[in-house]
C-alpha cells in the first residue's frame, strides 16, 4: 500500500511531487500557529469549569509561550543532531499527544503541565517546516512554496479566536485541544511515508558526533523562557513595581546577554548567531520580528475594539476578520510568482507601506463605525501582509549556505514570536496607560462651570424624568451617563494612539529593509554563497 501511493505521488524523474510535501508539512504548522491564539477566548471557561481564578488560568498561555520559545532557537541544532526528519515527526507527535492530554486535564496544574509539553513539540514545527521547503524547493519556486507556509502562518492567528469561541459555545473548551489530534495523526502518518533528510544532513550528522552544549541551552531556555513571563504577565502586574516581575526582568537579562557571550565564542553553538553576519539574513530577521510584533498585536486589538467598543460577539468580531484572511490566501500565491520577477526590497517595502496607511485609516475609527467599513479596512492590511511574509523569507535565505538553513529558521520564527509577544504586551499596556491619561484630560472639562456638559445633563436627566425616574434619581443617571461617555471616549481615543503607533512602526521599517542586498544573479538563479 506504500509503495502504491508514493507511485502516485512521484515525479516523471521518480522524485516526491514538492507541493505534496509542501502541503504536509503545513498541516502541523496550521495546527499549532492555530493553537497559540485558539485558547485565548476559551481562557474564562476553562477558569470556570477547572475552579481557577482569572489571573491563574493565564499560565494556560503563558506556560505554552515560554517552552515553544526555548524550543525555537534550538530546533536547528537539535535537527542537525538527531536529523531533521526524526526531530520534526517527535514535535508532531508530542503536539499531538499533549493536545489529547490537554483536553483530558482534570486541574489547571495537569493543563499548564501538559501545555508546556505541547509548546515544546510546538516550537520545531515552523522551522522544521521552512527548512524543509527550502530543501525541496529551487530558489525560483520557492517564492509559491512559502505561499504555501505563509497561508498557515497569518490566517491562522487570524481564525484562531474565531473558531475559539465558536468551539467553546458550542461544545466544550476541551474540544480546541482535541482537534489537533487527527491532523496530528494525519501529518505524521504523511511525515514517515514523504520526508526525508537530504544529503548533506546525514553526511554532517556522521561528522557532528554527539556533543552537547549544556551551558549554551541553560542560559538560552533561562534568558528566553523569562522574558516571555515578563512580556506575558508584566501587564497585569504592572511591570516593574512587582517584585515577581523584577526578578524574572533580572534572570531574563542574565540568560540572554551571558548566553549571547557564550554562543558567540563557542566553537559548536546551539544558535549560530555568527548567522546574523549575513546582512540580507540579519535585516530579515529584524523585519519579521516587526511582522510578527504588528500582525498579532492588530489582531488583539481589532476584536477587542469591536467587542468593548461596539459591542460585537466574539463570533461576529471573528467573522469581521475573516475576509482578510481570505485576502491573505488568494495574494499569497500571486506574491509567490511575483518575488522570483521582482526585486525583493521593492515587494516588502509595498507591503509596508499598505499596512501603514491601513492601520492609519484604522486610527480614523469612531463609535459610529459600520461592520463593512471594518472589514474593509482589514482586508486592506491583509492585502499588505500578503506582500511581506514570502519575500521576508525568500531574501533572507537566498545568501544562506544548505547546511545553515535548519539554524537559520529557527532564529526567524524566534525573531516573529518574540515580536509577536512585545508587540502584544506594547499596545495592551499602552491601550490602558493611554486610556488613564486621555481620561484624565477628559475629566478637566467635566464640572459644573462647563455650559455644554450642563445642558447635556439637565437634558438627560429631564429625558428620564418623563420615563418615570424620580427627580434625585435621573440626575445621579444623568451624570453616570456623562461619566460612561468619558470612559468610551477615552478608550476609543486609547485604540487610535495604539492604531497610529502601529502604522509608524511599519514607516520606520521601510528604510531598514532597503538595506538588504540585491541579488547578484537573474531571478530563478541560485545566489553565490
């Protein structure tokens, strides 16, 4: 039965069809970018249901962000010592496994437990994943390979709180962890039959040996693992003041700087970051790290403005993003064609300058806002992010040696995870500190001397009067109006500093990218390492 179906699945030459292993390789990776954003709508059920506080069923996330963060930077030395094919098909399989087990969890102890287990296997999916395709695919193609990727890689964030809340109304939270184990299943089961390590792996594994550097993963998982507490619970302990926060502030620092001293100078690094040297492959990185810090923090706030602003479902606020996502995979493909006939640089500053001028028409927003006028404006971001994942990754690879190709994707999707972390803690910190302060200006004006407020009052109370209120009553009603139209305003104007600042950072990205190097050769050519 295997070999009849790897017979339908071959090439005239007798190799794989690449798309069939394109498609293969994607399915774990929807699964798990679906899992990072899924659990968040489903987080006061699962507090509910496990007798959990509020503030305790947050490690539901922020224990699976911390292993899938450690696990990232070390996905490629871990390929290169067990190979790429054993280590990819152990994170399905750990994935997989641990979703059923979250789904089982009787305690918020047993969830977090497992969560970790399942961000561990989680975090060598995508650069698993992206090594694969640039093995398999020529760099003229490679361009519609990461289509392929990036499909998975933007929609995903985008349904994932849709589909959250959905599941959860319907069925039960257990059931976000248990879809994942047929698609598990499924890719594993695809894995073993279609993947295989190319060559040069198998050839450098016989060189490696069995060599681990210890000291190297320790300062790593510590620098890594926190700073994604920090950046995860520094809201809602307010950063700093908290002795909890300073101490992993502290920890993060000590992990991250001594391991980058360490790294540098070590002759068999965990992470290569000598890679960074690489021009074309150090400004990528930088760039999806903003990719990642816009892209996930637009798709908090976007819902939750139409959630607490105007009183959306989570459902309807899921489907307000959902044609943007449909954006997303009709351009994908055509930016696939695109970026092996057009200069890299060119593609990605396009896509920036279309995010930014979406988000600065976002910051236009007001209460009065319509449902098509939401989409409208989303759909004109995805339009954008469509323009940047591919050629991101494209230029980033294209001076990379083969050999360095697993590395390198594990530094990038870190790159986007930790941006997609600071971006946000960045715009939930500044949508309540902005609020406070716009409130605080608002009230200025709210007193007796202001002729305008008065009338407004009186006009109001006088309004609730004639329903039946009692003279004293309307007007203590009266002023709890004025004061909820101080707390909606405020916010609102919170959403638009936080709109505005995302379309900036996007301009500011703009001449950083136009320092990458042009390719030295055709389009369709394979650059000189």
């Amino acid at each position: 039965m295997k070999h009849r179906i790897l017979a339908k699945l071959r090439m005239p030459d007798g190799s794989i069809n690449p798309w069939v292993i394109a498609v293969t390789v994607t399915l774990a990776t929807f699964m798990e970018v679906l899992d990072t954003s899924i659990a968040n709508v489903a987080l006061p059920h699962i507090s509910g249901n496990l007798s959990a506080g509020a503030d305790e069923s947050t490690w539901v996330l922020t224990s699976y962000l911390v292993s899938n963060a450690i696990v990232l930077p070390l996905s490629g030395w871990l390929s290169g010592l067990i190979g790429r094919k054993r280590f990819y098909m152990s994170c399905v399989a750990l994935f997989t496994v641990s979703s059923f087990l979250c789904g089982l969890a009787p305690s918020l102890g047993v969830l977090v437990f497992f969560r970790i287990l399942q961000g561990a296997g989680g975090g060598g999916l995508q650069p698993s994943e992206q090594a694969i395709l640039n093995d398999t695919f020529p760099l003229a193609k490679r361009g519609m390979a990461f289509a392929v990727y990036g499909i998975a890689v933007v929609v995903a964030p985008t349904i994932g709180p849709w589909l959250g809340g959905w599941i959860t109304d319907n069925f039960s939270w257990r059931w976000i962890f248990y879809i994942n184990v047929p698609v598990g299943i499924i890719s594993l089961l695809l894995t073993s039959v279609l993947i295989s390590d190319p060559p040069y792996m198998k050839r450098a594994s016989v060189k490696r040996g069995f060599r681990i550097d210890y000291i190297g993963i320790g300062l790593i998982s510590l620098g890594l693992g926190s700073m994604q507490i920090v950046l995860d619970k520094g809201q809602r302990d307010d950063w700093l003041s908290s002795g909890f926060i300073q101490v992993f502030f502290a920890l993060m620092l000590v992990g991250i700087l001594a391991g980058i001293v360490w790294e540098w100078r070590h002759k068999e690094p965990v992470v290569d970051l000598k890679m960074l040297k690489d021009r074309n492959f150090a400004i990528s990185t930088v760039a999806m790290f903003f990719l990642g810090f816009v892209l996930y923090s637009s798709t908090v706030l976007i819902p939750q403005f139409l959630q607490e602003m105007l009183g959306y479902t989570a459902e309807l606020a899921g489907k307000a993003l959902s044609p943007g996502g449909a954006v997303i995979m009709l351009m994908m493909p055509v930016v696939g064609i695109l970026v092996s006939k057009v200069d890299t640089r060119i593609l990605i500053t396009f896509g920036c300058a279309v995010c930014a001028i979406a988000l600065f028409w976002m910051a236009g927003w007001d209460l009065q806002l319509d449902y098509s006028h939401a989409v409208r404006a989303r759909m004109l971001q995805s339009f954008g992010l469509a323009f940047l994942f591919i050629p991101i990754n494209v230029a980033a690879f294209a001076y990379v040696p083969k050999e360095k190709t697993n590395m390198g994707t594990g530094i990038i999707n870190l790159a986007r995870n930790i941006g997609a972390s600071v971006g946000i803690a960045t715009v939930t910190t500044m949508l309540e500190r902005r609020t406070q302060l716009h409130q605080a200006h608002l009230v200025e004006s709210v007193n007796s001397l202001n002729p305008a407020l008065l009338k407004m009052t009186n006009g109001n109370a006088a309004r609730l009067i004639s329903y039946g209120s009692s003279a004293s009553h309307a007007s203590m009603q009266a002023k709890g109006m004025v004061y909820n139209l101080v707390q909606g305003q405020s916010a609102m104007l919170a959403f638009i500093d936080n709109f505005k600042m995302l379309g900036v950072v996007f301009l500011a990205v703009i001449p950083v990218l136009l320092m990458m190097k042009k390719p030295r050769v055709p389009a369709g050519g394979v650059p000189a390492h």
